[in-house]
C-alpha cells in the first residue's frame, strides 16, 4: 500500500484551516507562486497583460487560475502591481459595481491606461517575456 504524501494535519484538519494554512505559507515558499509575482513585477507601468499571459511567462502554460490565486495571497508589503493583470480580452474580472472593480479601474486610468466598457484596449496590452 502506498503511503499519502500528505500530513496527519492536512489529512484532518478541518477544511478552511487547511486553506487560511496554505495561504499564509503560500508566499516564497512556493515557487510558483514567486515565479508569478516576479512576472507581475515586470509588467510597464501603463500596460497591462491577462492571468494566462502572466502564467506562461512564469513558465506555467494553463495555470491562469494559479495566477489569480498568487495576486490574492499576495501580501500587501510587497507592492505588487496586480491592477495590471486582467482578464482574458482586457476584461477587469470583478463586478463592475464592486470596490475592487472602481479601485483596478481608478489605478489603472491613473497610468493612463484607456478603458472602455471595463476593459483595456489592446494597445495597452504588454508582451511579457518567460522568465
């Protein structure tokens, strides 16, 4: 019989003690998440490039989900520009009648990046190099 390469604790732990666990240890300690963070860190000031585009270029074809999950663990400390990273087609991802919608929005206008309908128009779209 095989052994589980899982912990006793994430084994029982209850579920939502598992995953306030992984974020808390998600930062460096991961390196997929570094890699993502490091890519964000490159996008120019006044450009803009979608999850996907961010996960290949850490090296992580089809992980445009890990990607979102790497910006919202992402501690504030950091400085991360994740008003950058924006959805498939230039699409700001959350609600448009959200704070987080406004806030993205606001920053991104700031740098003089043209919205319209809540998403960036393609000329403001950066090519990302794989890191």
């Amino acid at each position: 019989m095989a052994r589980s390469s899982k912990s006793f604790s994430e084994l029982f732990l209850p579920l939502n003690a598992q995953r306030s666990r992984s974020r808390r240890g998600a930062s460096a300690e991961n390196p997929a998440i570094q890699a993502i963070w490091d890519v964000v860190c490159t996008i120019p000031r006044g450009q803009v490039s979608t999850y996907g585009a961010v996960a290949r270029a850490a090296g992580l074809p089809g992980r445009a989900r890990l990607a979102g999950f790497a910006l919202k663990v992402a501690p504030k400390e950091i400085n991360l520009p994740w008003h950058r990273v924006v959805g498939a087609g230039g699409r700001i991802v959350f609600p448009i009648s959200s704070a987080p919608h406004r806030e993205q929005a606001k920053r991104l206008r700031a740098e003089g990046v043209e919205l319209k309908n809540g998403r960036a128009q393609r000329s403001f779209m950066a090519h990302l190099e794989k890191i």
